[in-house]
C-alpha cells in the first residue's frame, strides 16, 4: 500500500509540474533551443517534404503517395494527404506545433513564427544561433505607420520575408508568420498601440494591405487566376479579429473582458482593415482574439469565422486562435460551461482551422467520436493548412526562393532600409525658431534613459538584431558628446542622477534628451494607467533644461502617446522629436535628422491627448462615438473634438509647402432604377434634409469615383517629403457622423522650388459612405467636403452627390 500510495504521489507530482509548465507556457515565452527548427524528421539537408530521398530514408518509395504529384492540383493532393490519415493523426495536427504522421511521410511543423518589424524569436518556429545570429530589427510597427509610405511598407514586407524564408532554407524558421497586427488603437492606453499603425481604419488597412503583400507576393504571381494556388514567399496572419484593444487594465484583463460593440462600430472601425488585409491583402491567414464580442468569444463564433471571413470575404487560407483561446473559453471565460471537449468543437464547427495550443490534440478526437463535431468539419480544416503549406513551398519547394541564404540576412541593404525607414517615420513636433536641424556644436550633452538605448528601440516581437546603434554610438561618431542617464531607467523612480545630467547640459554647446517608455511601461499585458512621462522624467527633463546654456531638443521614445504639454510649452524646449521605437538603427536615424542629413516628413498616425482625457471615460467603453448621457467623449480624431497635445496626422518639416488643386471633380449624380430605395438619416433639427437622403451601398454599382489632382510646391529651403493626407466630412446636419475620416493618402518628395503633382482617384462608396446604427452602409446625397492637408496650407472643395429617377 506504501509504494502504491509512493506512486500515485509521484505521479501526481509530475502531473501538476507539467500543469503549472503549460499554465506558465501560457504567459511567458516557450525556452528557445537549438533543436527547435523546422529540420525534417530524418538526417539530410533538406527543405522541401516531397524529397525522394527523404522518403527513402524513412524506408517509404514517394511514388506510392499521390500528396506528392506535383503534376496534380493542390486540391487533389491534399484530399490524398488527408484521406490517408487516421482520426488521432488528425487531432495531432491542427495545433500549432503539428507532429506529423511518419509512417506517410509527413513531418512535424510548427506554425508558430513572427515577423511584425523582421523576424523575431517569439514562437517554437523560429530561433537564433551561431549559423543565424541576429536578423534586422526594423523600426515598431507605430513608426513606420508615421512615414504614411505605402512603397515602404511594401518594401518592409519584401525584406522582412526575404529574411524569413532564408533562415527557413537554414532550419531556423518557419513558413507562416503570424503577423501583421492590424487592431485599431482605439485608446491611447493600449499597451500594444506600438504593434499597431494606429487609430485610422483605413491607414491601418492600406498599412496591412501592403506588408502583407510584401510578405507573400512572389514577383509575377500576384494576379494569379486561382488565388487557392497563388505561390506564396512565406504566409501571413492577419492579427487580432477583433475588436480587441485592451490587455490588463486595472482588474480588467483581455481574457475575461467582454468587448459590448456596436454593429455600426464593428462595421466602421474594428472589421474594415480585417476586410481589407483578407479581400485587398490576400493574406493567407486571420488569427482570432481572446476576448469576447457581446458574451461570445472570436474564436468560437460561426457569424464570424463562417460567415464573415470564410464566406462572405472568401478567406484563401486558415484561421487560427490567438495562443491557448480555446483554453480561456472553457476555463478562464468558462463559455457556456463547455467542457474540453465541447469547447474544441464548438471552436471547430465555427471554423477555427488551427488551434494554438492543445485543446484539439487532447479532446478534438474524443468530440468526434461523441459526435459533437463532423471528422468532416476537421478534413475540411486539414485541408484549409495543407493548401497553404504547398502554396508556400513545405511540400515541393520554390526554386526561385531556394538560393537564399546567410547572405540575405544582415546584409548591407536591409539595415541600410532600417534606418531608412526609421528616419521616414520620426515626427518633428516642435521646432522653434528654426532650431533644428542642429548646426555643429563642440560639446553635446546626450542625456536621458533613452540615451544608449538599445533593446529598448526594438519594442516587443522582435528578434536578435543584427547590430544596435543606440543614440551615443551615433552622437559620439559625430563630435565630442558627454553622456549621463538621468535616471536610472524609464521608470525613474528617484533624482539621484539628475544632478550629473544637469551639470552636463550646463557645460554643454547644445543638449539632446531622450525620455520616453519601454516594454516595462507599454506592452502585451500591461495598459498605461495615464499618458504621463513616468516616475520623475518630468521634473528631470525640466532641471536639466533650467539649467542648460544651449538649446535643448528633446527626443521622445514611446509606443502609445504621451502628455508632454509642459515640453511643448516651454520655450526653452526649442525642438521636440517623436521617436516611437526606431529599431536596431534609431541611434543613427536620430542623429541625421537633428543634423540635417535627413528632412523629417513623418505624421502622428493616433492622436496625442493631454492625459486628462483618460480620466473622462473608461478603456472599457468600447463606443468610438460621445456618450454624452455618461460625458464620455469620442474616440480617435474621428469622434473627439477636444483640445490635444498633437492632434493625428500632425508633423512639421525643415522646409515647406504649399498646395493648389487642379480642376477637382464637383459633382457626382447616380440615376436610380424602381429597384434602388432611398433611405433616411437622422438630421438635426434645423437642418435641410434632402428629398432622397441616402442609397444602400449595397444597392448601388459603386463604380463612381471622383478625381483631383493636388500640386505640392516646396516653397522652403531644403529638399524634402510631404505626406499629402486627404480627408472627407459628410454633408451638414446628419447627425452621428464622424469629424472628418482619411480617404487617401500619398507621400511624396519635393525639391527645392520644384512642385509635384500628386493624383487621387477616390470611389465615392468606400469613402464618402456611412454607416448607420444598423451596421448598414450608405451613400447620403448632399455635399461632402474634400480636404488636402491638414495645416493653413490646406485646400479643400465640395463634391456633390445626387439622386435622381
């Protein structure tokens, strides 16, 4: 009785130690090791499944398995691959760490990589060693949003999977990466606006849009016919559906909070850049969030998963869970009181192809067996992987892809690109009295926790950069600099260093400090509880400035945004740079911008409020609009017509423009047909209300668009790029409607004297259309206003719509 009771202890020990590891796995990054590439399941170089010799090795003739015709349809192949597994075969390879099923011939693969500014190491796919030992970190997804550069977003995408596939061919990656984030950040509390291109719908969408093509596209492969067979240079993952912009705040966590949306919210703000990333993007996969939307979770919700994105989007790919959801329906969420496995089915039977963690493996085979699931429903899912693993070349190799290696990473090129990029999306906030760029001085006093940044740049899901310059290396490079922290961290929890710092701005010809946030601040599972600089960086800032002979120009480093009035005011503060996180090149961004090598042109993509504003409303209340009964205001540029620190799209240049438009569309008419119903809108009271307010978009061709052309002539002293953002207002009176919304958006580089023309053709549905209570899109008639810029250089003009019989 003794040696069994001794037993049964043992047993109940390693079974609460391999409890608390998955519990603790849930929280915290997976042990990265050598062995956890994606190598194939028998000794030899290989890179591709359908290897004739693989197969010998495993003593299997590749003959004898149709998956591997490639002279057949993907279709085809995979209907053989899945027809010849077994039902526990099947539940072991729906989760993200999928082992396999040898005796066909099918190795294991981890779908788990990251690419959100390069290729990072968070996830089982992917790590760094000795063979591979860094890859470049580009700027936070929040800066390169500033640059509203399409071409570079594109191109960061291009490099990023050029990086990514190379260190597949070396076994130190996978081929699907779960990014881009596209979440809007609906509050500046957000930990994660950093991951994000910010609070505009549709900027956030054209962003994921483009990098999401940069991923996947292989040159000449874009406009494939059948997009199910598109090659594809690695996969991506459009992140988190949905409604989702809250981790921990307060005691309200993102596992247990439950999103109350509108549908005319969901319709507007928080589905359009998904909708873009899917039919526009052609991403090949959607990852589903933790939290609920209105008492049901993302991942478990058919309307969703089915229905939008499967079917009425026309999904070419998969859709995954955000890691362990199933795990937070049943037992953190405890949904319905489902069990294990009532909750794999049900996620199942929505549509979640692929679980990331372990649900499906322990309890989707038991479900099918009593009947709570179809092993159809699980086929189809098999399926769904199996198509974008061949499209992405798991299967048969992409010759084209094949030659990359240890060359194409780190090379001269891409990080040559992340200071680039790092240099378009800095913002020039203040610049008084043409302070900057800063005219060579003897003694620099570099001060601030920011100061020798390094990991701090990079923000979180990120890699092992291929080499850090932090802010000293590049000053030190260029003149005598005398460095001193400040404060000890960002946290800045005391004085004790501001003395030292001080001293050093006072003996120095011009002083540059650096302040801001890091992940310990802002991060996935910490909210900011203000917008506030934290600790003492405020009163550090303003010793240090009391006390300096020369110009000061602060630099601030930080993800979400942050109240810094008492900077913006002070005039002796003569120059103020947003930095966001810059990557592994920010020190050298920094510096050719405060020397002149480089023109800032970047704009805020969310808007910087004055830190009472978080006092006004909950980041529980989901309504982008007022909620005047509660005095909330509204959310994002959009909705909030409050005073600001930085209002969105706000960003100054060495140089400047003017603008002139030339010969702009004035009015669009759409003749309807007895089938075409007019529609009301709510007008206020006095307000003129048109004989046919407004048409269902749906009911409408929506081939009408309208064209302007805006002449953008530097009328400065230096060359330098102007983002040329255009915004539309609906016609007086409607009430509900937002402020003013971007319709378009180019930037675009401007010599000196010289003008360039930039052309917008705008389809009058997509952004002249609103969205009612009901989620309904429409089109109101009356005149919308058409705005180019965003400072006294603006044009605007009205356009027109009308009905008629």
């Amino acid at each position: 009785m003794a040696k069994s009771f001794t037993r049964l202890f043992f047993s109940l020990s390693i079974l609460a130690i391999a409890f608390l590891a998955v519990s603790t796995a849930r929280y915290t990054p997976r042990p990265k090791s050598r062995f956890q590439s994606q190598a194939f399941d028998v000794p030899g170089n290989y890179t591709y499944v359908c290897d004739a010799s693989r197969f010998a090795a495993l003593g299997l003739d590749m003959k004898d398995f149709v998956y591997c015709d490639s002279s057949l349809p993907y279709d085809v192949r995979v209907k053989d691959l899945v027809d010849r597994i077994t039902l526990e075969e099947k539940a072991r390879n729906v989760i993200d760490e999928a082992s396999g099923v040898p005796r066909i011939g099918l190795p294991p693969y981890k779908w788990w990589s990251e690419a959100l500014h390069g290729v990072a190491n968070a996830g089982p796919g992917t790590f760094f060693d000795e063979v591979v030992p860094g890859a470049t970190s580009f700027p936070n997804v929040i800066l390169s949003a500033a640059s509203f550069n399409q071409s570079l977003w594109k191109t960061l995408g291009q490099v990023v999977s050029t990086e990514a596939r190379a260190m597949y061919n070396l076994g130190h990656a996978g081929l699907t990466f779960w990014s881009p984030n596209i979440n809007v950040a609906r509050d500046p509390r957000w930990g994660r606006v950093l991951e994000t291109p910010g609070e505009d719908p549709l900027t956030v969408g054209v962003y994921g849009v483009n990098y999401v093509r940069g991923l996947q596209d292989i040159e000449g492969t874009e406009n494939t016919t059948d997009l199910n067979s598109r090659p594809l240079k690695i996969a991506s993952s459009c992140k988190h559906f949905a409604a989702y912009d809250l981790d921990q705040w307060f005691n309200v966590d993102r596992r247990h909070f439950d999103a109350k949306v509108s549908e005319q919210d969901m319709t507007e703000t928080f589905l359009r850049p998904f909708e873009m990333c899917v039919k526009e993007g052609d991403t090949s996969s959607v990852m589903c969030s933790f939290n609920n939307i209105n008492g049901i979770p993302p991942c478990a919700d058919p309307r969703f998963l089915k229905g939008v994105i499967r079917e009425q989007w026309n999904l070419h790919g998969y859709i995954v869970s955000d890691c362990w959801a199933i795990d937070t329906i049943v037992t953190d969420q405890k949904f319905l009181d489902v069990t294990s496995e009532e909750g794999a089915a049900l996620s199942m039977k929505a549509g979640l192809d692929l679980e990331c963690g372990h649900y499906y493996n322990d309890s989707l085979a038991t479900a099918v067996r009593e009947g709570r699931v179809s092993e159809h429903d699980v086929d189809k899912s098999l399926s769904y992987l199996y198509v974008v693993l061949m499209r992405v070349g798991f299967f048969d190799g992409i010759p084209s892809l094949a030659s990359l290696g240890k060359k194409d990473i780190c090379n001269d090129e891409h990080i040559e690109l992340a200071r680039e990029a790092a240099r378009q999306g800095i913002v020039l906030l203040k610049n008084d009295n043409a302070t900057l760029p800063l005219k060579p001085v003897k003694k620099l006093a570099l001060v601030g926790p920011h100061a020798n940044a390094t990991v701090a740049m990079i923000g979180n899901y990120a890699g092992i950069p291929c080499h850090y310059v932090s802010p000293l290396d590049a000053f030190s490079e260029l003149g005598d600099v005398a460095y001193e922290v400040g404060c000890a961290d960002v946290k800045c929890h005391n004085d004790t260093h501001v003395y030292k710092a001080a001293e050093a701005a006072k003996n120095a010809d011009a002083t540059i400090i650096l302040v801001g946030t890091d992940l310990s601040i802002e991060a996935e599972e910490r909210d900011r509880e203000d917008l506030l600089l934290p600790g003492y960086q405020t009163e550090m800032v303003n010793q240090i400035t009391d006390l300096s002979t020369g110009p000061v120009i602060l630099v601030v480093m930080c993800g979400g945004p942050i109240d810094i009035s008492f900077a913006k005011n002070n005039p002796k503060i003569a120059a103020i740079l947003w930095a966001g996180f810059p990557g592994e090149q920010g020190g050298n961004a920094i510096a050719d911008i405060v020397f002149g090598k480089y023109n800032p042109g970047g704009r805020l993509p969310i808007t910087w409020h004055e830190n009472g504003y978080v006092g006004m409303l909950p980041m529980t209340s989901m309504a982008l609009r007022p909620i005047d009964g509660l005095g909330y205001p509204g959310r994002t540029y959009k909705f909030f017509n409050g005073s600001t620190v930085y209002p969105f799209g706000y960003g100054l240049s060495y140089t400047n423009f003017s603008y002139s438009l030339t010969a702009p569309t004035r009015s669009i008419h759409i003749s309807l047909t007895r089938l075409q119903q007019c529609r009301s809108m709510v007008y206020s009271s006095d307000s003129f209300q048109p004989e046919c307010p407004a048409v269902l978009v749906d009911d409408l061709s929506c081939d009408e668009s309208f064209e302007f052309e805006v002449a953008v002539k530097n009328v400065g002293s230096m060359d330098g790029s102007e983002v040329v953002m255009v915004y539309s207002s609906p016609p007086s009176g409607i009430v509900g409607t937002h402020i003013k919304q971007v319709i378009g958006f180019e930037r675009v580089f401007v010599k000196v004297g010289d003008t360039e023309k930039v052309k917008f053709s705008i389809n009058a549905c997509k952004s002249l259309g609103l969205v009612d209570g009901s989620g309904y899109i429409l089109l109101p008639s009356g005149s919308h206003t058409i705005m180019a810029g965003d400072n006294s250089t603006s044009v605007s003009f009205p356009i027109q719509v009308n009905y008629h019989n």
